[in-house]
C-alpha cells in the first residue's frame, strides 16, 4: 500500500520505521534533513512538500506537536490539500484536541478524504517495540479500513467514538499520567527526607495500592538511575493535560486535580523550557526539597 508519513519526531521515527517495513512508504519533515536521514537507512522515498508526499498516497498518517501543527499543513500550494487524492485515509497520530480535529475533519470530508484521529500511548519504547496502544476517532467504517495500518505499531487499536474521540482518550490519559508524575514525585521527595532509601520506598509502593506507571516503571527506571531521558517533551504534557482539562470542563465536571495538574505543568514548562523531558518536573521537587531521588 502507498503510504505517506509526515513528522519524524521522537515517537514519529520509530512508528514509520514500522511502516517502512510493510509499505512503500513516503515520508516528510519540516526539518528536511531527518527525512533524507530516514529514507536512506530505511529504503523508502522522500518528498520535499507536504503535497508531494501525499500525492498518489492511500493512507496519509501525521505525528506532529499539536493539532494546530497539523491545521498548519493543509493550505497553500505546497500544502497537504493540494496533492490529497479522494477515496485517500487520512489518519492523525499526533495527541490533537478533538476540537480542531473536527475542523479538519471537516474540510477534508469536503473533499472526499477521510479522517480519523488516531493518538497513540506507550512511549518511546512502545513504538520501537511496535506495542503501542492506538485510540481512534471516527466512524465504524473509517476504523475498520485503519486498523490494519494502525496495527502495524500497535497493539491495541481502540475505536472510542466519532472523530475527537480518540484525543479525547489521549488526552484524559496524560492528564491522569501527569497527576501521578507530581505525587509520586512530592511523596517520595518526602520519605526520602525523612530518611528512608528511596530504593525501599518505591519498592514497598510499588507492592501496595498507591502504585502507577510512573512508580513502577518511570521512577525506577529514569529517576532512581539518575538517567532522565529526553524521550517525551514536557511541553507536548503541558499540552495534553491541558486539553485534559478543557475537556472535562466541555462536560461540565469540574476536575480540580487535573486542572491543577495542567497549572503546574504550565509552571513547569515556564520554568524549564521548551526541550525539557516530562519528568524534569521531579528535578524541581527535589530541589526545592534538597534531596535526591537516587536507587
Ligand atoms: P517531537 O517534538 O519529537 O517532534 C515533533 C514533530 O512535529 C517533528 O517532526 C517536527 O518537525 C514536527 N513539527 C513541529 N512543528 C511543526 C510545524 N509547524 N510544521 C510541520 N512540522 C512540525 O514530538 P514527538 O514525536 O515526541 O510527539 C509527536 C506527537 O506524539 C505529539 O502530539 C506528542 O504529544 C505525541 N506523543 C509523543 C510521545 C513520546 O513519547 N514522545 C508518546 C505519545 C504521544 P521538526 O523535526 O522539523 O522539528
């Protein structure tokens, strides 16, 4: 099948080597030199637009920043509308707001291409494992003709509803990963200042109820290591966890925890910049406490 990926980023790379792998594939990116990298080490094609990527494709998949990134790629005469054929699938990788994701959703309908928004979870490493979880948006039809190619990265690919559904999904989720981020972060900031090993102290959490992913596997691999990988922006959370909370409020639960999840996000990203990784935050708890999280 010809397929064109665009936005080779941290997670984008690993999902379209995946796709190099099964399809004849064609990729793209704004900082054309990752694409020519990506191309060669992976024997497929690369265009120099976004039009030129698409053109003759039959599955189109994006994994950019935001929603707005992707809006961005539409217009103009090198833009994705221009070379977009009809009857093509349009799938959108990037964790989007369902909002612009309908707006988008609606002018490529006009065209005869169809949508579907398709965030993904598991990291890093769950895409060069190819075990991503995918949460698609959109309808019965549009998902049963994408999960084939959403398969070959995931392992679960979830329909949760009509197009936004799947942001939705995507963005609770991280709004919920970033909550555990800060109080796992503060409580064991705490016990280790007490004077227990920090080693002792996530193992017993982690043997008990207040466990998460971010106990489990976060901390012990990249905190208590001293590691602290760059694999996920701390902006790109900021971002979801704020449209986490704008969605609750469109539902008209209130959502104080999330909400101030996503404003000590804000406050974080302030502080720590554009390139940070998400679990800098843990940094700035432990300095403020004067201790360190260390295995
Ligand atoms: P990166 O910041 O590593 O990459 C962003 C990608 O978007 C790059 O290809 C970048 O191009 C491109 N891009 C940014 N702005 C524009 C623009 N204005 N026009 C065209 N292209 C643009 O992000 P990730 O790969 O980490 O994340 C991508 C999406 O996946 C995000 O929505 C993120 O929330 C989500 N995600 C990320 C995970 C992770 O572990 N990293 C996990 C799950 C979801 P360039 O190379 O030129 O900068």
């Amino acid at each position: 099948m010809r397929i064109a990926f665009l936005g080779l980023g941290a997670i984008g790379t690993p999902m379209a080597v995946h796709i190099a792998k099964a399809h004849d594939l064609t990729v793209w990116n704004r900082t054309g030199s990752k694409a020519e990298a990506f191309a060669v080490a992976h024997a497929c094609s690369v265009a120099t637009s976004p039009r030129a990527a698409v053109a003759g494709a039959e599955v189109v998949i994006t994994c950019l920043s935001t929603s707005a990134e992707v809006e961005g790629l539409l217009d103009g005469p090198e833009g994705l509308l221009a070379g977009l054929g009809k009857g093509a699938l349009f799938l959108d990788c990037t964790s989007g707001d369902p909002g612009t994701t309908r707006k988008i959703g609606a002018r490529l309908a006009s065209i005869g291409v169809e949508f579907a928004d398709a965030p993904v979870s598991g990291g890093t490493n769950g895409a060069e494992a190819g075990t991503l979880t995918v949460m698609v948006g959109g309808s019965d039809a549009i998902f049963q003709r994408a999960r084939p190619v959403l398969e070959c990265f995931g392992r679960r690919v979830e329909h949760m509803g009509p197009l936004g559904a799947g942001d939705a999904m995507k963005a609770v989720n991280n709004a919920l990963l970033a909550v555990n981020l800060f109080a796992v972060g503060e409580g064991l900031t705490a016990l280790v200042k007490s004077g227990i090993s920090a080693q002792k102290a996530v193992e017993v959490l982690n043997a008990s109820s207040g466990r998460s992913f971010v106990s489990e596997y976060l901390v012990p691999e990249r905190v208590l290591t001293r590691l602290f990988p760059v694999t996920f922006r701390l902006a790109l959370l900021d971002k979801d966890a704020r449209i986490g909370a704008e969605f609750l409020e469109g539902q008209g639960v209130a959502g104080p925890v999330l909400h101030l999840a996503s404003a000590l996000l804000a406050q974080a990203r302030a502080e720590l910049g554009e390139e940070a990784d998400y679990l800098a935050p843990i940094q700035l708890i432990e300095q403020e406490a004067g201790v360190e999280l260390r295995g």
